[in-house]
C-alpha cells in the first residue's frame, strides 16, 4: 500500500481487526447476565428514531431479550407471519456500522437503513422516497473497509424489492445516486453545485458506510431515504407526507423482507410504483 500523509486514506483495509463485534457482545451478554440467542434475519436501522413508537403502537413491538448491546434496544416486529428487528437512533455513519456490524455478528443478513435526507437535486417533488444504487463516500467510516475510491455501490437483491415496493408508502420513489456526508452543517454551495451537476439525488449521513460493509461482510443492505427538505431553506422543509408515513414505511419494510427471504405475500396497501 502507498503510504498517504493523510490517515483516513491509509488503512490496511485488508488486515484483520483486533476488536470484533462478536468479543464485545459476549463479553455484554456476561456483564449483564443474558443468554445469547437468535436475532431476526432481516432488521431495520431507524436512523432518527420515529418508527420505534409506531412499531410498539401499530405492530406490538416488543424488546429482544436476546440482544446484549449496551447502547441500543432490538425491537421485533412482527406481522403476517414475517419477523423484523428494529433499532432506533442510529444516525450517522460510524454508528449505524457500528450497530449493523453487531447484527451481522448475530445472524442478521439482510439490513434496511431508513433514513431522511436533503434534495440535492432540483427536480424532486418533495417529500419522495430515493432507493440509492450508488453513494459518494465523503465520510470517514468506508474507508476503514475498502480501499479509497470515489464511490460506493448498492449490491443484492435486496435494493431493487425495496424500490419496487417503496411504493406503497404513498410517495414518488426514485432510484439514483446519493453522497454520503459526515458533516451536514458543512455542506456548502460549491459542493451542492458540483454533486448536482453529476446528477446526485440526495445527500444523507450512513448510504455509502452501509453499502461498502455489505460488500465487504457479504450481506445485503439497502437504503430508504425519505427526502423531505432543501438544506432547510424553503419554508415547506421537512414535511414528510401522508400521515400515517412511518406505519407505511415499517410495511413496506416487512414486505421486502418477506419477498427477499421467499415467504411471498404483501400485507401493504395496494401496487407500487417507480419514479423517474
């Protein structure tokens, strides 16, 4: 590897690490007294935390006695026979891989991050829904697990069902590309300007961390992205649509997941559809 003065672009991205997410979760499980078991296969990262108290709500929600985590509660959804985890607050990249290595090192396989976001580009009626396919990696957290490049990409199945699904919540769906920043009060016009000339969609905090971990743990993560303002500079900014939106999202969630694990059966509302 070519020594770079600068650390973030510098990691042995191939050598094993020494603290691993199955070390601390039994070490968690013993402090605390838990007897480690199955988590679902399939699980939802909340990104601002809003869907939790609709799932207890609506769903019947309930905490997983078997997730020894000391900074995050698992909640299982359960509905139509399909069985979902779900975590609440973990916004920003490092910790939404933090927390999605920890389920991978459980059991989980397939991973949706739900998230809201910024409309980079002009042409978006707000608010809409963006399946990313693809995320510039200007945050921190990829470059721990790949080598540097520009771009990040969605693989799997699991990206194009949620789209094709996505749908049903009641809101344009789109599918494009996003950049992925750790620093959202740092976004500048000049950055704004040239991401929307490349034809970005979006801008969010976790797409390209997630999308890179998936390649590299081998799982399928995908990304929902619920654009609901312009940088908080229009006076409409972050209103999110139908009001019964994140029941909506949490359906349409367990659909993909059931379709992705081959349960078949939708229990949302009625057709879908893919914006241009």
């Amino acid at each position: 590897m070519t020594t770079s003065p600068v650390p973030i672009l510098d990691h042995p991205t191939a050598d094993e690490a020494v603290f691993r997410p199955e070390n601390l979760l039994a070490r968690a499980a013993a402090m605390s007294g838990r007897q480690r078991s199955t988590i679902p296969r399939c699980c939802l990262l909340d990104f601002d935390g809003e869907l939790v108290p609709v799932a207890e709500e609506r769903f019947g929600a309930k905490p997983s006695p078997a997730w020894p985590c000391f900074h995050t509660k698992l909640m299982i959804v359960e509905d139509g026979g399909v069985e979902m985890g779900l975590i609440g607050g973990t916004v920003g990249a490092p910790f939404a891989v933090l927390v999605a290595e920890q389920l991978i090192a459980s059991g989980c396989r397939h991973v949706i991050g739900y998230s809201s976001a910024g409309a980079v580009a002009t042409d978006l009626l707000l608010p809409c829904l963006v399946v990313p396919d693809r995320a510039l990696r200007d945050e921190g957290t990829s470059y721990h697990y790949l080598p540097p490049r520009p771009w990040a990409e969605a693989r799997g199945r699991l990206p194009g069902v949620l789209a094709r699904l996505a749908g049903d919540c009641g809101l344009r769906v789109h599918r494009g590309s996003t950049w992925t920043t750790d620093a959202p009060y740092r976004e500048t016009n000049t950055q704004i300007t040239r991401h929307r000339a490349s034809g970005i969609l979006t801008v969010e905090m976790e797409a390209a961390a997630l999308m890179t971990l998936a390649q590299v743990r081998a799982v399928e993560i995908a990304s929902l992205l619920h654009v609901t303002n312009s940088f908080a500079t229009a006076e409409n900014d972050f209103h999110k649509g139908p009001a019964d939106i994140n029941e909506k999202v949490i359906l349409c969630c367990l659909n993909t997941f059931s379709e992705v694990l081959g349960e078949g059966g939708g229990r949302g509302a009625e057709g879908s559809h893919e914006g241009a």
